[in-house]
C-alpha cells in the first residue's frame, strides 16, 4: 500500500497549484476563484529511487453550509482520515485567519504526521507577517511559493524524501512472505465521459461503494478531473471522472472551457472510455454532443462502452424504442459494447467490470507481422490500389506500430497518392480480419524512399 499525503488548509492558500507542481500534472484547475476544488483528487508521484506515494488534493476548508460545499467539507474529512500525512498550507499574505485554528483542531484530532506549509511568500518583506505561523505549533515549518516553483526542491529534498522512504521501511516490515502478491499492477484507467447530469459521478460512488465523488441535481457539479482507485476481483482500475460536456454555447466560462479541454486530453491518457447517455431525459432523441464525444474517442484509438444510465425508468416499450434510436444514432461509431443500468440503485454496474477486462484484454493479444502481412496482401487481392500515371501504387510491407491504441503502419511506393476511400477501405478490412471487437484501428502510411534520389 503506498503511503498517503494530503494537501488540507483554507480555500484559495495554493493547495491545487502545489499539487499540479508534485505530481508533474496539471489535473488540479487553478484559478484566482476560491473553493473550485469540490472532490478529493488523488495521483501518484515519483520521487527519486523509485519512491511512489499518493497526493491528494482537497476542498479548502470554508465551514459554509451549501449543499455542494457541505458536501466538499466531507470529502475533506474523509481524506483526514486516510492521509499518513497532512500538509497544511497557509498563506503567508494573508496571515493566520480564524478558520485556521479550526481546521487545526479537525486535523490534530486524528493524531496524524503534519507538517506546515507557508505558501505564498514572495514579495513579503516582513519577516513577522512569516514567523506568526509559528505560533500553530508545527515542528516542521517549509516555507514556498507555489507559484513561482520557490522552496519546492527543499521542500521534495529535506521533507518528503525522507519521509518516504521512512514509510517504506515500515511498509517493508510489515511485507508478506509471499511477495509475489505484492508485485503492483498496472491499472487499467477507465475515463466516464457524457453530457452533465447524466449519472457519471453517481456510477462512480456506486462501483467504489462510497460517496467519494460530490453529486447533486445541479448540472456542472463536477468541474475537475477526478481520478479514484479502486480494486475489485482482484485488479486494480482508476476510475477518472470528467466535467460533463454540454452543447455548444457562446458564453462559456474560461473554467469550463478549461474542464471540456481537460475530458478530451483525459481520453487521450486512458485506456476504456464509458459514454454515460441518459435514458430517460434522451429516449427521443440522443444529443449530438454523444456522437461527437464517441467520434473523438475513436480518433483516439480509444475503445467505447456505451452506457444507458437510467434504464430502469423505461418501460418495456419505451426500452425497445430507445434501443433502435441507439443502433441507429450510433450505426457509423465505433462502439465496443452497450451496457443498460441503473447508477442510483445500482443494478448492473459491477459488469461493467468483466465488460472492461474483455475490451483491454484484446490490447494485450500480440498481433504479429506475419498475420498484418497476410491481411494486408488479402485486401490487396480482393481490392488493388488505383494507378498513378499509369503506374500501381505498391504496398510492401505492414506492422504494429502500438497496442494501446492499435496502430498498423504500412510502407509503400507513392502511399502519398492513396485515395481516403481506399485508407477507409484497408481500415475496415483490417478491421474486420481482426476481430478485435469494439477497438478502433489506425493506420499510418509512410513512404518507402528510393535511394537513387538524392
């Protein structure tokens, strides 16, 4: 088990700046608006000899009683409860706040490993305005500015470093004599993308068996990328939730222009993606923003599980019309399987599971330059390339460039001329000759030099 660091302290003090800086990532949005962060976000990070834990980012403590921030304020807690250990970051602009004691209590009633972070102090002249956080009675106090990566190599150097490789003496202790069960997987990542309000969060408290991710009525709830891991039958997942994707509008704020930016990256970097489509409020008539969101995934490389949420407030007729709106809306995607459930009651959302080892086991089957050559020369027989002046473009040579996504480059004579209909033409027929079920396939083609031409 890797061990834990939580960022904790008041809105707006630099928690998500700091943990965009140690993870190398920038999943935490960062903007001069507080209280933007609503879920715990957690990563893992590497540190020098192999050293891995997890950071989690945090709601900052604001005490208000929203239905949102009230349930932020949970999150945080939860997260408390899990760390090994606290950094609790101030601003040392601002000074020491009366909210600062509070959370002060919430943390030392849990008796965990703390260690003050004063975020923020470039440009303070005045040492006092500093040394007044000494007062908190921290034995450990590291002085940052986030922003300007200032007292960040001190702070990995002569504070975590050590720390974890403390924590992983006392993990090595308590090891097994089986260490064979020890040996970390790689997880598979599964990215939940859809419209707002169509269940992705809630399906992800379900499948983790906890409210780990804010829901609410309020579409847009969810702002930022939210990775969860998560362990079942023994195989480890993350679980990465994503701002919904709403229809095109004008006035989108820069927040929520960053979030769609961030989902669209985010299918880049995992391997399933789940479209979340909502069964009732789209039984007429599914969003193009859908199609749009599986067309992308496939440009990817990215497989789709389509997933009707909502299932169970249709009646048989209305499932059997939503069910051919589906094959049809969806007849030109690339749509590996769709699975019918219901989040909120949570009827049939743990298949998702075996659903999603069967798609990534089809990434592992090592597809063999001999197999792509015959495939290729089968095409070739069936359906040969056009001439060029009179001349037959030649494909000579075919293999795997990547598994994950699949990737078959091809090498040629005048490739450059290949018409779009025949490259969809060798697409759908290694495609079909495959059978890799769901799995979009792209093609590279590449030019074979002559080497009389200078």
């Amino acid at each position: 088990m890797l061990p834990i660091i939580v960022l904790i302290g008041r809105t707006n003090v630099g928690k998500s700046t700091l943990f965009n800086i140690l993870t190398k990532k920038r999943n935490a949005l960062v903007s001069n608006f507080s209280g933007l962060t609503r879920d715990r976000n957690c990563e893992v990070c590497y540190l020098e000899k192999n050293k891995k834990f997890i950071l989690t980012d945090t709601a900052g403590f604001d005490f208000e009683s929203e239905t949102i921030q009230t349930k932020a304020y949970e999150q945080t807690l939860i997260a408390i409860k899990e760390a090994d250990l606290i950094l609790f970051i101030v601003s040392a602009r601002e000074g020491i706040l009366p909210e600062e004691y509070e959370i002060l209590k919430k943390i030392r009633k849990h008796q965990k490993t703390s260690f003050l972070i004063i975020n923020k102090i470039d440009g303070i002249k005045e040492d006092e305005k500093i040394h007044e956080f000494y007062s908190l009675g921290f034995k450990k106090n590291i002085k940052i500015s986030a922003s300007h990566n200032q007292g960040i190599n001190n702070l990995i150097n002569k504070y975590l470093t050590p720390w974890i490789e403390f924590a992983f003496k006392k993990v090595e202790a308590k090891k097994t004599i089986n260490k064979q069960t020890e040996i970390e997987k790689i997880p598979i990542r599964i990215a939940f993308i859809g419209k707002p309000n169509v269940g992705k969060s809630t399906l992800i408290n379900a499948l983790v068996m906890q409210n780990r991710i804010i829901t609410s009525n309020i579409a847009g709830t969810t702002l930022d990328i939210i990775s969860v891991p998560i362990k079942y039958n023994n195989k480890n997942y993350i679980l990465i939730d994503t701002a919904g994707a709403s229809k095109k509008k004008r006035n989108k704020s820069k927040i929520e222009k960053i979030s769609i930016i961030k989902t669209l990256k985010t299918i880049e970097q995992t391997d399933i993606t789940l479209l979340t489509v909502d069964a009732k409020n789209e039984q007429n008539k599914l969003c193009n923003q859908n199609l749009l969101l599986a067309k992308i995934a496939e440009n990817c490389g990215k497989p789709v599980i389509l997933i009707v949420n909502k299932w169970d407030l249709l009646n048989y007729s209305e499932q059997k019309k939503f069910k051919k709106l589906i094959n049809y809306q969806f007849k030109n995607s690339f749509i590996a399987k769709i699975h019918f459930i219901s989040a909120l009651k949570g009827k049939k959302i743990f298949e998702i599971f075996k659903l999603v080892e069967n798609i990534y086991k089809s990434y592992q089957n090592n597809i063999s330059t001999a197999k792509l050559m015959k495939i290729m020369k089968d095409a070739i027989t069936k359906h040969q390339p056009p001439l060029i002046k009179g001349r037959r473009i030649k494909l000579k040579y075919a293999h795997l460039g990547s598994s994950n996504p699949i990737q078959i480059i091809i090498h040629g004579n005048q490739i450059r001329h290949l018409s779009l209909t025949y490259k969809k033409y060798l697409k759908n027929f290694f495609y079909e000759a495959l059978q890799v079920n769901g799995i979009p396939i792209k093609i590279k083609f590449k030019e074979i030099k002559n080497p009389y031409i200078s």
